[in-house]
C-alpha cells in the first residue's frame, strides 16, 4: 500500500501531474485538518474514503470541514464547494482549485 505522501502526491491533482511543493504542502495541511475535524487519525483516510459512507460525517461535519479548511488554509470558496464533495480526494481537489489564486498570488503557479 502505498504512503499517505505518495498518494497524495500523485493523485490529487486532477491531470495526474507530481503536485508543487506548494500544493504538497496545502494537500497536507488539508488532510490533517479533514482527520482532526472527523475525530480519525490520518492514516484512517484514504483518497477514496465516502465522507459520509466511509467516514460518518454527515452534513454538518462536511460544512465543518470546508470551514476549518478556509481558516487553516486562507482558502476562499470551499463552502461553495460541499456539494459536489463525496471523497477525501473531492475535498483535496476544491482545495487545490480554490487555492489557485493564492499560490499564483505568491508566484508558485499550479498545474
């Protein structure tokens, strides 16, 4: 099986790209704050976990998610996103495409 980084790295970006150092370091911060908001440890998620079926968050637990996203990260627009979210790599993937303006922002474009 492989690692939570190696996962990370080659899977959350929707053109299969390696991430930037910038956007491995949101997709970690991202995936530390989805397991401390649904009470698991961050070996208990997989891209592929069901927030709902696989990890018992219910409605209210995925708008917790965005919210402690958005503080944590300074990512803007991910309440707006809760409705398309079903898997951890949903989740990861709004970050990334929120986050697109703060890292071209700061002059790290994304893929």
């Amino acid at each position: 099986m492989a690692s939570v980084e190696e996962t990370q790295a080659t899977d959350a970006s929707d053109e299969g790209e390696p991430l930037t150092p910038e956007e491995e370091r949101l997709v970690d911060q991202a995936w530390d704050v989805i397991a401390a908001v649904l009470g698991r440890d961050g070996d208990d998620l997989e891209l592929d976990s069901r927030l709902a079926e696989d990890l018992d968050a219910d409605d209210m637990a995925v708008t917790n998610i965005a919210s402690a996203l958005e503080l944590e990260l300074g990512v803007d627009g991910l309440i707006d996103e809760v409705a398309d979210w079903t898997t951890v790599d949903d989740v990861l993937d709004s970050v990334l495409y929120c986050a697109e303006d703060i890292t071209a922002a700061n002059g790290t474009a994304t893929a």
